[in-house]
C-alpha cells in the first residue's frame, strides 16, 4: 500500500506514543520508519506534533533517532511551539526524546520547558535538558541550570552544568 499524507498522520495519531520497545512489533517500526521517510519528502505542519508525540520506552530500535529528520524540514516557528508543548505534557519518553531534539533548535522559547526537565528523578532526562539547555546559552538558561545546580545529585551531570554555567 502507498504512503499517502492522510494515512500517514492516521498513524502517528494512533501511536502516540509507540508501544515500549518490548512489545512493539516489527510491523508498526517499519511503518513509522515508512511515515517518517514520507514525512521527511512531504513535509506537513500538522505532522510535527504527531511525530514529536510518537516516541515511546526505548529508542524504537533506531527509529527514533531519525523522526528528527522529518522534524527539521519545518521552520522555527512551528518546532519551538510543539517541542514546548511535548516537554511539559508528554510521558516521560516523549520528553526525553523532545530534550534531545530541542538541543538542535536552541531556542529561547524552550528555557521554561526544559527547566521543568530538570526535576525527574530520571538522569537521562536531566541529562538532555541539560544539553538543550547549554545549545541555547541565553543568560535564562544559564540561570536556570545555575538555580538547579546545588540539586543536581549525579556528579557527572553536575560537572557538564558547572560548564555551561561559565
């Protein structure tokens, strides 16, 4: 069956997000690889909150790592707002993954988003938001990983922000 705009955004809105990496199966990654790919030649603003939306436990065994592809065919204007949006009301997966993305559209607009990042328990996402933050390097990112600095517990984490705070 052919690739079409609509079955391709019918997908993701199923999807949102993928089932956790054990128990997704190999027929829903080779259709979002196959969307992702569509999406990626046909770019549709409609699309990115819906690709944003479709990142579940796990890294969809190297998928994942590619919906950013079909992300960045789309201006700013319309990244910021959905990556904003999936950072402060998405599972936890979806905003690991958003944190990853925002650092390859550092953009003020995210600062308040991906400081919210930065309260989980969970380090990778910390880590992420972190990164992001620093690709932004405004004077609000920088205060916001100084005002999180004395809570960071992980001494790795807590060397990359001491960094980014110079």
């Amino acid at each position: 069956m052919e690739m079409t705009m609509e079955r391709a955004l019918e997908f993701l809105r199923m999807h949102q997000p993928m089932p956790a990496d054990d128990a997704v199966s190999k027929a829903e990654l080779e259709e979002l690889d196959l969307v992702r790919r569509f999406l990626t030649k046909h770019p549709n603003q409609e699309a990115v909150g819906l690709l944003l939306g479709v990142f579940g436990d796990g890294d969809g065994f190297g998928v994942y790592q590619l919906i950013e592809g079909a992300v960045a065919a789309h201006d700013s204007a319309v990244v910021v707002p959905a990556l904003a949006s999936k950072l402060e009301h998405g599972p936890r997966s979806v905003r690991y993954w958003c944190a990853l993305i925002s650092a390859n559209h550092p953009d003020e607009r995210l600062v308040p988003s991906l400081a919210a990042s930065l309260r989980p328990e969970d380090c990778d996402l910390r880590y992420a938001a972190v990164t992001a933050l620093e690709a932004i390097g405004s004077d609000a990112a920088r205060a916001a990983l100084r005002g999180w600095l004395p809570k960071e517990t992980d001494d790795e984490l807590r060397e990359v922000i001491e960094e980014a705070c110079v």
